[in-house]
C-alpha cells in the first residue's frame, strides 16, 4: 500500500461508496469557510482554520467517523441522537444512511467560533 501523503492518496484507497460518502463529508467542511484548509495528519485527512484544528474524518468498519472538538459535539447533542457516537468528540455515519451535509457544516461554523 502506498504511503498517505495527501487527502488524495487517501481517496484513492476508497471504494467508490466510501468515496462517496467521505467526499460529500469533506465538501460539507470546506464549504463552510473559504478559510478552511486541509492536509493529512495522524494518517486521516484533517481540517484548519487559520491553522487551527476543526475536525477529522476516516473511514472505518462499516462506515465515515466524523471527529470535531468534544465542545462542538455537545453543542448539538440533540441532532445527533440518530447517530452512532464511539467517543467524547466523534459521530459515526453508516456506510448506508445519508451523510447529514448541513449539520456537519452546521458544526464546522460552530466550531470555527470556538477557535477564533
């Protein structure tokens, strides 16, 4: 397997329902600033504000984890009940069910207030 440089090397690795999925996730986040970057780190594509960390996203068995500041989370406990939740700042997506675009970018501007 070749090494993960880039969120590109990254997607290649996907099959095309993971791409999918990953690639309406990571759409989501980047279109909720023009200040967002990205690259990867710990081995997952990662996301900035002005240098900042937002959030994570990966595929994992069965499904996308999305990983964002436990604050962010809490913040919109209520809308994500329907979702699988494995730790204090991760959602976990279905590889079936929709990726909910508009709370994830609902949840980037969140916590692009926290970071500022």
């Amino acid at each position: 397997m070749k090494e993960i440089i880039t969120i590109e090397d990254y997607f290649l690795n996907l099959s095309e329902i993971q791409f999918e999925k990953l690639d309406i996730l990571r759409k989501a986040i980047l279109s909720a600033s023009d200040n967002i970057s990205e690259k990867i780190a710990w081995g997952v594509p990662t996301f900035y504000y002005k240098s900042k960390y937002l959030a994570q996203i990966e595929t994992v068995k069965g499904g996308i984890a999305f990983y964002t500041s436990p604050m962010t989370k809490n913040t919109f406990k209520d809308q994500l009940n329907a979702y699988k939740k494995t730790s204090k700042n991760s959602v976990h997506f279905s590889i079936d069910e929709n990726i909910p675009a508009d709370l994830i970018r609902k949840m980037i501007n969140e916590r692009i207030l926290e970071v500022k």
